[in-house]
C-alpha cells in the first residue's frame, strides 16, 4: 500500500534532520526509502518497517569530507558523492590549465605582455564576471537547494577570489596570475551547466509541484 503524506513527511524530516537538505537527492532518497517499504515491507507495520529502511541507510548519510568539495564543512556521504562528481572535473580542469598555460606563457612572454597591455580585455573580464554575477543572482534567489545551485556558488566564490588577487596589482601580472584570468573565463562552461541543470530541476519538480 503506498505511503500516506504523513508517513512521507517523516522520512523528509529523517533525511532534513540528517542534512539530507539538497532538494534533488532527498527526493530521490524518499523515492527510495518509501518503494522499499511499499514493496519489501507491506505485512509490517511502518514503524517497525520505517526502522529497518532507516537503518540501510545510515552508512549514506553519516558525514565526512572531501577536499574537492569543501575544506570546512562535512556533507552525509550519498550527497559528497555527487558535489564531488560536480566539482571535481572543475578543480582537475583548473589545476591542469593553470600548470600548463603558466608553462606555455612563460616560453612566450609575449602573450603575457599582450595581454597585460590590452584593457580591452580588462573590460571584457570584468564585463564576464558582472554578467556571471547577475546570473548567479537570479539563482541565489530562485526557489529550490539544489547541488547545482551550491556547485555554482562555489564556483563563482572561487572566481572572485580569483579576480580579486589578479586585479589587486594589475600593473604586474605574471604568467600564473594571467593564467587564472584565462582559466576564470573558461569556467563558464561549468557555470553555465549548473545553472541550466538547477532549473531544470525546478521546471521538472519544484514548479509543477
């Protein structure tokens, strides 16, 4: 028999309570927890069936870290998974780029100076970085706590940062520094993915709810 919206608001409290707070992944999990007492557990009673569901789960939802997601907060396991799969090819991508555009610019010194002599290109950058603010804006305020929505602030976070360091003596960039500005530009891609997959979800859940 499936569940009533009682017994589904507690499984949603049970994952809440356990920072299960990402709405896509507490979906998926309440999808799964209910169909395994629906179909494994139909001749018990749910609160002696929603124990047993539970108890499959702690290993997923107790917490632990990862340096390719955060260096100061903890996430339950199920969802450091998939913010590891979001911003992992993005930290590989950006190390890779940065070892190899700071090699490649400092046998031509040339494209560095270029660059550092060119305000067109100051301009640009800044007008990327205004345009992915406002981007980031309209998500911030969008309904919905999706990993998206996270991967995309942390992200942008780290292209501040970034621009911060780099603009802070724009008189003088290096190799690395001019680097950064090349590899904060190309991270549009990983921007423009997160925000297009946050509201879809929206689209396909939140808003039609």
């Amino acid at each position: 028999m499936p569940l009533n919206n009682d017994q589904i608001e507690l499984i949603n409290s049970f994952l809440v309570k356990n920072e299960v707070v990402f709405d896509g992944v507490r979906h998926e999990v309440i999808d799964h927890i209910a169909s395994d007492i629906e179909h494994n557990y139909e001749n018990v009673a749910f609160h002696e069936a929603i124990k047993i569901v539970l108890q499959k789960w702690q290993s997923q939802i107790k917490l632990s870290e990862s340096i390719w997601v955060s260096t100061w907060s903890s996430f339950p396991v199920l969802i450091l998974k998939k913010l590891k799969n979001l911003l992992q090819p993005f930290g590989i991508l950006f190390i890779s780029l940065l070892i190899i555009l700071s090699l490649l610019l400092s046998y031509y010194p040339a494209i560095t100076a270029k660059i550092n002599k060119n305000i067109s290109y100051e301009i640009g950058y800044l007008t990327w970085v205004a345009i992915s603010t406002g981007f980031g804006l309209n998500l911030f305020f969008s309904k919905g706590h999706t990993t998206y929505k996270y991967v995309f602030k942390r992200i942008l976070y780290v292209i501040f940062m970034n621009s911060i360091i780099v603009f802070s003596d724009s008189a003088n960039k290096d190799n690395v520094l001019t680097s950064i500005l090349i590899i904060n530009t190309i991270s549009s891609i990983f921007l423009v993915k997160c925000y297009k997959a946050h509201f879809k979800f929206l689209k396909d859940n939140l808003l039609n709810a």
